[in-house]
C-alpha cells in the first residue's frame, strides 16, 4: 500500500463552477516534494488540509471533515479504461492518489498511517458535482460516477504530519462496524433506505452524513 502522488490545486476560472468567485481549485498536480497535512478548521472557514492547495467553494467542500480525499490508482485505471484516455494522478481532483488501497470499500473510522506522522481518519464518499463533470468533461459524468459507486474517501486529520510521493500507507485501525464508504455514498445518492445502518458508524461519520442518518431514522441529532 503506497501514495503514490500528493496533488494540489491553485484557482483557476474556469465557465463551468458554481463556486461564487468563478474559480476552482479541482485541477490537482502532483507536488514535486514534500507537502505538510494539518486541520484546516471548520467547514465554512477551514479549506485544504494540504499546505499549498486551494478550495475555492467553502460552502460545499474543504473544513475538518473533508480535510483531504483520496482516491485509488486502481479506479482511474477502470476509467481510463472506460472512457479510452489517459487519467493522470489527480485527474479527479483527489489530494491523495493511493495504490493498494480499497479506497471506496475502506470503512467509516477507519484511519490510515502515510509517511512517518500523518494519520487520517475516512469520514464519507465523495458526491458529485456540476465542477468535477466539467474538469472531467464526459456527458452524463454525475449519473456514471454515481452509478460506479466507487466515490473515494473524504479523511480528517487525526495527526497532522508531512507526506511525499512513495510514502508507504498502513491501515492502523478498522472500526468493527460494515458502514464503508461505498455504503455511505449509496445512502446520500441512491439507496436512502440504508441511512439508517450509517448510524453504526457513530461519530466517525461525516456530521452531515450523520445528521441526515439521523433524521431518516427520525432520532434526534446532538446538540452542536
């Protein structure tokens, strides 16, 4: 298991965001050294997890929760397959390009070593918006990936830590409850009937994933 490429964006205006200013910061290369991970603070306020990457859209993406998001070669590999081009690292916007790794299939909590210091914990499947299928460019693009199912993991920062290209990954600790990230993408998208099961994630879910397990469920969420 290794991370095989830490990408980052700057903004770009592109025709096709919905972000307020124009710009986006989804064109993700790799980094040619070193890049610090820390928290970056709540949604809203807080952007990138990665020192040197931009998130352009605070109301919808970046803060604590989505700190990060990793994707896996082996699913860039199914699409380029798929849509006959080639996808480099970061082609999807990703942070985190990773071999080895059941991405889409890790679970809720789990939480992963990269490097010697960073651990990240998963939290939630990525959804797709009117951005990503315009930096992709393939028609129907929301419909196809979410018919895939294979979203990728959005992380937060446990330990914060400086990562690079080759970096060995290691799953230090799996929750012993079945809510993957697969699963909790289904429920946001398709099968909002399996909301409920999200709920055996507990708090390692994404707070707006578990608020609307919540609310499916009619429980009432936590205060704050």
């Amino acid at each position: 298991m290794r991370l095989l490429t830490v990408n980052t964006g700057r903004p770009k205006a592109v025709p096709y965001t919905g972000a307020p200013a124009g710009v986006t910061g989804i064109d993700k290369r790799p980094a040619d050294g070193p890049v610090h991970v820390t928290d970056p603070g709540p949604k809203g306020t807080g952007g990138s997890g990665l020192a040197g990457d931009s998130v352009c859209d605070l109301r919808h993406h970046g803060g604590s929760d989505q700190a990060v998001y990793a994707f896996a070669r082996e699913e860039l590999d199914v699409w380029e397959r798929e849509l006959g081009r080639p996808l480099a690292n970061g082609a999807f916007g990703e942070n985190l390009t990773i071999r080895g790794v059941d991405v889409s299939g890790a679970r809720i909590g789990e939480r992963w070593r990269i490097g010697a210091d960073l651990v990240l914990e998963v939290t939630s499947g990525r959804i797709p918006c009117r951005t990503f299928a315009g930096h992709v460019g393939e028609e129907r693009w929301v419909k196809r990936f979410t018919r895939a199912a294979a979203p990728g993991a959005y992380l937060r920062v446990i330990e914060p830590g400086t990562v690079r290209a080759g970096d060995p990954v290691e799953i230090v600790y799996r929750p012993d409850h079945d809510v993957t990230v697969r699963m909790e993408f289904l429920a946001a998208t398709t099968r909002r009937d399996l909301l409920p099961e999200l709920l055996a994630a507990g708090d390692a879910l994404h707070p707006e994933a578990l608020r609307a397990a919540l609310e499916y469920a009619g429980k009432p969420a936590a205060d704050g």
